[in-house]
C-alpha cells in the first residue's frame, strides 16, 4: 500500500511539475516578451524542460523527505511543506533558467517568480491534498490502521487501550497484541521491594478479552520483525516506570519506529506531552530521527560523492597497498568481517588485511599495542589509517557511512551491553570508517576501552548533524596527516 500511494503522489507531482512549466513558458510568450509569440511551443528548451524540470522538482521532494510516511500525512502540515518546497524550487528555476531572460524590466522577472511559485504551489497542493485527503478519511473510517504493539498488561494498559479505540477520530492503531514486562529476578530487585507476586497481580486479564498477549518484553525484537510493527506504546504501572530507559535502549535499535509513552501529570506540567490531534489521546512522542530529513538525505548523497572520489583517486594507494600486502606476508590482500550495524543487522566491512592469515584461531580477540599478530606494514597501515579505505566500498553499498560510530562484532557487543545497555543506541544510525570516538580515543584494545570510547559516540548522537560530520572528517584527516593514529 505505501509503494502504491507513493506512486500516487510522484505521479500527481510530475503531473503538477509538467503544468506549471507549460503555464509558466505560455506565460513568458503571451505576457512578458514584447513581440508576443504566434507559435507558444516551438522553442526547443520548453521540450527539454518537460523532461528536466519535473526530475529536479521530484529530485528536491526527495531531499525533503517528502515520500516518507506517504500514509501518516497530515494536511496542514503537508500546506507548509509544500509551499517551503515551492519557494526553494522557484527561486532554483529563477536562477538558473530566468534569470538570463532578455526583459525590458526586472519587474517582468519579479512577475515570472511569482506566476511560477503562484502556479506550482498551488497545481502541487491541489492533487495531493486530493491524495491525503481520501487517505485520511480511510483512516478514519479504519480502511487503513498501522500495525501497533501494546507494553504493559495492566489497568493503565487496559486504559490506555480503551481511550484510543473510544476516541473521538479513530487515529488508526490497528493493536496486534500487548507483551508483558519480563518479571525475571533482576528486574524484581531493581524495583524497590517490589516482588513477582505483586507484578504478577499488576496483570489485567481484561487485556487478552481484546488483544492476544504475545511474549514479554524479551521478545520485543523477534515481535516488531514477525508482525511489521510500526507503532509501540507504552503503557507502565507506576512500579514498572523505572523500566522505560531501558525498553527505550531496545525499541531505538530495532527499527525506525514510532514510539509513545503514556504520560503522567509530571509530564503534563513540564510539557513532554505532544499533542496530534485535538481529538486524540494525549502521548509523549520518541523521535527517532536524529536529523531533519533534508540532512539524512545530503549526509547519503555526500557519502556517495566522497566514496566515489576517494575510490576514483586513491586507486593508485589501493594499487600500491594491495601489493606490499601480497608480498610483504602470505594470504589474501583483503579482510572481511562481519559486523553489527544500522539496527543490528549484520554485514560484511572490508579492510586490508594487516593480520598474519588465522590470527583469531584461538577465538575472537582485540589488537594491543606490540600485538605480534600485525604484521610490520599492517602496523604502518593502522597508523595512517591505510588499512580502512576499502570500507568506501561500504558506504557505496550503503552499509556504513563516512561518519558514524565504529561496527563492533556481536561478540563484544554482547560483552558491553551487559556494562553498557545505552550502547544499543548507537544502533539507530549506520555505522562509520570515522567517529567521534575514533577521534577523540582511537581503536579499542578491550572491551574497558570499548565502554570508555561509547561516551564519545553517544554524544555524537546527541550532535548529530551535517556540521558535526564536517568537523569530524577534518579532525580525522589531520591525524592522518600527523601520523597520530592510535
């Protein structure tokens, strides 16, 4: 359905793309040129405009995040994305094709911009508010629900439940099924003499009369990938509250989910809760995105750009690396390992190989300094970073990013979760051949120093952006250039 209703708005868009051009060059002919026209079309840049110009407006769409959650548009907003599109949209044309124009006055450019972003806004607005409205009104009357898992079992669950499906708009939570907190003894000690007995009674058994009980909050994971989950609420007790960070650490690493807590007056007062609609039921709303949507989308297409020029231009150091690799110790020239990345599914990073071949016989182990199991180049290698650029290839796949915390194996993850559990929020994004951690502390030769490197990628987290990747490459190349690598 959502390739579907996609389909629906690139096709409405280039349609509106196609109009405003051939109203806009009508428009030029009639209206603004002196001597006007007989013959309004037979210029040849209004055919190759009919090609070029609703590429770069569906181009710029897609920068803007604009086919992302086609089915939870809301129409308001939709107003103001579009008419921000527009504006960027125009002046880019104004820039590039009108700005040349030969006019008798600037005011027939002034009038040009504006019968354009007049025009374009509001063809563009038109069909999609035709879209988003027969969308919302399927919603409504639950044509369309969004697959949502329910966490608590007991009255505030049940409650929570009820106010939604009793809701004046229905919202679309389409509720597979609720999963219970985990009652296992560390949790029950974590609880301030809160025993099993009296989690257990927490249980309500109204819950299963409307909804399957599916696991517990162990099974999260498995869950969420089964029944495609979209949507998790979570409805606690007030003894079971001391258990949402980490139910937050877990559902961050799975997916790109919505996630809403159910709020309690504290939350009211200093104003966590998000207000969606005047009819819907009040929630504390996770945002799982880090950045603006126009940033996810210059951060890819920056690392494309920079693995292609790097692949392109360093090919000779790949050359030359490749063969003192060969001949400097026996065995392949490339090393490939599995690793954890964006919501911890595992992939294949590329290095060159700077280990003697079955340096790991004896089981998975971490790199110290005077490690005889590097080899004299492979020791340059790390130094200098040498032995990382063939994971451009990664982030060509789209596997890793230029910047991003460093993939671990599920080995040590498992080994730092135990210390660590807020590591499984580096998870939300790819992982990178550079980080802040990488920076600032520079390889790991042990889980300490693993645990001790995440405060530096957890606030990169917390500073995500283009600048901070920017600042982050520069930082890395310097210690390149020095030799400084660790």
């Amino acid at each position: 359905m959502k390739k579907k209703q996609t389909l629906k708005y690139i096709l409405c868009d280039t349609l509106a793309a196609l109009l405003s051009w051939t109203a806009l060059f009508a428009f030029r002919k009639l209206v603004l040129d002196p001597v006007p026209s007989q013959l309004l079309f037979d210029d040849a840049n209004y055919y190759l405009g009919l090609v070029v110009i609703p590429a770069g407006w569906l181009a710029l769409y897609t920068i803007l995040g604009t086919y992302r959650n086609v089915l939870r548009k809301a129409r308001l907003k939709e107003l103001l994305d579009t008419l921000l599109a527009s504006l960027l949209g125009s002046v880019v044309i104004f820039f590039i094709l009108l700005l040349d124009d030969s006019v008798v006055s600037y005011r027939q450019h002034y009038l040009a911009f504006l019968f354009l972003l007049l025009v374009h806004f509001t063809l563009t607005y038109l069909l999609r508010l035709i879209i988003t409205s027969q969308t919302v009104r399927r919603v409504h009357t639950r044509q369309i629900g969004f697959p949502t898992l329910l966490i608590g079992s007991g009255s505030k669950a049940l409650h929570t439940y009820l106010d939604i499906e009793n809701q004046e708009t229905y919202s679309g939570n389409l509720f597979i099924g609720y999963v219970q907190i985990e009652n296992s003894k560390s949790e029950t000690e974590k609880s301030d003499g809160t025993d099993n007995k009296s989690q257990q009674s927490s249980l309500n058994p109204q819950l299963t009369n409307v909804m399957p009980l599916l696991g517990t909050t162990d099974d999260l994971h498995r869950l969420i990938d089964e029944h495609h989950i979209e949507e998790v609420i979570i409805a606690l007790e007030d003894n079971q509250k001391h258990l949402i960070n980490s139910i937050l650490q877990h559902l961050n690493a799975t997916a790109d989910l919505i996630i809403k807590i159910t709020p309690d007056a504290r939350d009211l007062i200093v104003g966590s809760v998000k207000q969606e609609s005047i009819f819907h039921s009040p929630f504390i709303v996770i945002n799982n995105r880090l950045m603006s949507e126009w940033q996810y989308s210059l951060k890819r297409i920056s690392d494309v750009i920079i693995a292609l020029l790097a692949m392109v231009l360093l090919s000779p150091v790949y050359l030359v690396t490749a063969i003192i690799v060969r001949c400097t110790s026996p065995g392949p020239v490339f090393y490939a390992q599995e690793r954890i990345g964006l919501h911890g599914r595992p992939f294949r990073m590329h290095k060159f190989r700077s280990m003697y071949v079955d340096a790991e016989q004896a089981g998975p182990a971490l790199s110290k300094d005077d490690d005889p199991r590097i080899t004299p180049f492979g020791r340059f290698m790390r130094k200098v970073r040498l032995d990382e650029i063939p994971q451009f290839y990664n982030v060509l796949r789209g596997t890793m990013s230029i910047v991003g915390p460093r993939p671990e194996r599920q080995y040590y993850i498992d080994q730092i979760v135990k210390r660590a559990p807020e590591y499984l929020l580096l998870q939300r994004i790819k992982p990178g051949i550079t980080s802040w951690g990488q920076v600032k502390y520079g390889y790991a030769s042990s889980v300490d120093e693993m645990i001790e490197r995440l405060r530096y990628d957890l606030l990169y987290l917390d500073n995500m952006s283009i600048t901070t990747d920017l600042k982050i490459m520069v930082y890395t190349a310097k210690i390149i250039l020095q030799g400084r690598g660790k």
